[in-house]
C-alpha cells in the first residue's frame, strides 16, 4: 500500500492555489444550481438501519451524533458506528448519504471540520487500497494524519458517486456538477474511517484502516446507489 508524497498545509503556494481552486468551484456550484435546480432524490439502496454490525473480524457497535450536528450535516440517512477487533483495536466508521445535494445541502470535508473540532491536520496524501474478490481493482482514498494535544489519529475518508469512488473534494464537485445537467442526479455519499494511534505506530494505524476498508467496500455496493 502506497501513499502520494505529502501535502504540507502550511505551504502558501498550495494554500493559495486551495483556496482559488475553492472559490471557482463556490461559483460554478452557485451558477450551475441556479440554472439546473431541478435535480431528483434519488433514494438509498438500503436504509443503514440494515448496515451490518459484522464486517470481516470486526464487531460494531451504533452510535449516534447529537441532533444538532445532523441538523447541520443535513443527511438523508447516516451510519455512525465504532467496530472493535479481537485484539482490542477499534476504529470508528461514518457513512452519509444524501438524496440530493441542491438549495445548499452537501457533503462536509473533514478538512474543513476537523480543525474546527480541535484537530491539527500534520498531513494530507492519498492511500491506495487493493481490493480482492469478484471485482478485483485498486482505488485512492485520502488520508489525513491528526493531533490534539498528547492524542494523535489515522483518517481514511472518501465519496461515492454514480458508482465512482472520489478521492478528491475537488473532483466530487465537478461530477456532481456535470450529473446534474447530464442525469439530473446530485446525491452523493461520504465514508470517513478513524483509528485512534496509541501505543502502536501511525503506520500500523494505516494497516488496520486498509485492512478494514478492504471488508467495507463490498458493503457499500448493497446501499449506495450506483
């Protein structure tokens, strides 16, 4: 499993070349939702009240945000659960999914919540995932090393669209866009995975997450439209 070369946030060059690449794709979105408003909701496949507690070796358990925090993320339906191995490691798994993203609704980057939360982002790169079994393929999701303080976390998170898997807040934006003048489709979902790094190393952190994404892929393909 191979990652990108790093992306170091406080680099200007790349901040400045963020935060127009940003504001282009706020006023196309802008543009494009005004002009193509009418877009359908498209339902999930499956309610995630269904999701599996079982995945592979790992045993979850559900979970739930406060009201306030699915009042702002304006999902459809989610899943939010933390799944526990043998060995006493756990990661935390969040899926939304939204019918459609129109009047403002739409999927939050965890690069723009999670240093709100208190987390400083010390890196951002790419992971590529093999995946095995009847549909064998390599796909990308983004990673991001945190800290807060002493508590240090490993983060896999990643959207689906149309039966495409986006690594990227950028490019998720244009294919919505080019789907609602095309499909008059704008629904979408988000997968976040978490692992806590304790007394293991970052790098055994990224093998459980891969491990673990290796089993919920498959998944996935029972619930969100493609």
């Amino acid at each position: 499993m191979n990652s990108s070369n790093p992306i170091n946030p406080s680099n200007p060059r790349i901040s400045f070349k963020r935060v127009l690449t940003v504001t282009i794709l706020m006023i196309l979105t802008m543009v494009f939702t005004r002009y193509f408003s009418y877009s359908e909701d498209i339902k999930i496949d499956r309610p995630f009240s269904t999701f599996p507690k079982t995945i592979g070796e790992w045993s979850g358990k559900e979970e739930h945000f406060d009201k306030s925090v699915y009042d702002m993320l304006g999902v459809d339906d989610s899943y939010l659960a933390t799944y526990f191995n043998q060995d006493g490691k756990y990661i935390q798994l969040y899926i939304g999914y939204y019918e459609n993203q129109r009047n403002g609704k739409g999927i939050h980057s965890p690069k723009n919540c999670m240093p709100g939360a208190g987390w400083n982002i010390t890196e951002s790169s790419f992971e590529k995932i093999e995946l095995t079994g009847n549909n064998p393929r390599e796909i990308k999701v983004i990673k991001l090393f945190l800290e807060k303080g002493s508590q240090k976390q490993v983060v896999f998170y990643w959207y689906l669209s149309n039966g495409r898997t986006i690594s990227s807040e950028y490019t998720q934006k244009i294919y919505m866009l080019i789907d609602s003048i095309v499909k008059h489709r704008t629904d979408g979902a988000f997968i976040r995975l978490i692992a806590p790094v304790f007394d293991y190393n970052e790098n055994a952190a990224v093998n459980i997450l891969s491990d673990f994404t290796t089993e919920l892929v498959p998944v996935l393909k029972e619930y969100i439209p493609s």
